[in-house]
C-alpha cells in the first residue's frame, strides 16, 4: 500500500475533489493509506455492496436476519471483473 501511495503522490494523482450542497470544496487531496486501502477494498467496483457491516463479526445466529451481515448485489454495472478484484484482496 505504501508504494502505491508514494506512486500516486509522486505523480500527482489526488483523491476525488467535489463541492459539498453547500458549496464547499472537499478532496483532491494526497493519497494516504487509509484511502488507498479504501479504494482497493470497494465492493462496488464489481457491482456489489456491503450491508449491516457493523455485524461482519458477529455470529449470525445471534443477529435478526435484518442485522445480518450480507453482501448484495448493485444496480451498477462492475466496472472491474471479480477476478481481479480477487487477486488485489489476495495480495
């Protein structure tokens, strides 16, 4: 993570700069480590997302099915195969 940090730094990539409703500019800031992990972990880059997070670790059985910790699929079109997504998440 720390490479692709400093490569992204290093070759002034920033992160995605918007303006808020209430007009404020946000982002276009240096990559850290936290948003690199961030955006080599998104599920919704294959057209999924994830649900009731905060239950990830709990045992289901002890969670209302509503609670339960699911990955579900998006109405968005991936835009990289799972494969790949995959083989990032194994490295």
């Amino acid at each position: 993570l720390r490479k692709l940090q400093d490569y992204l730094n290093s070759s002034a990539y920033r992160t995605k700069a918007f303006t808020t409703r209430e007009g404020e500019k946000s982002g276009g800031r240096l990559w850290t480590l936290s948003s690199v992990n961030n955006l080599l972990t998104n599920m919704i880059y294959i057209g999924k997302r994830e649900i009731n997070k905060k239950s990830r670790s709990k045992n289901p059985a002890d969670v209302s099915e509503s609670e339960q910790y699911k990955v579900v699929d998006v109405h968005l079109p991936p835009i990289i195969s799972e494969e790949l997504f995959n083989s990032v998440q194994s490295l």
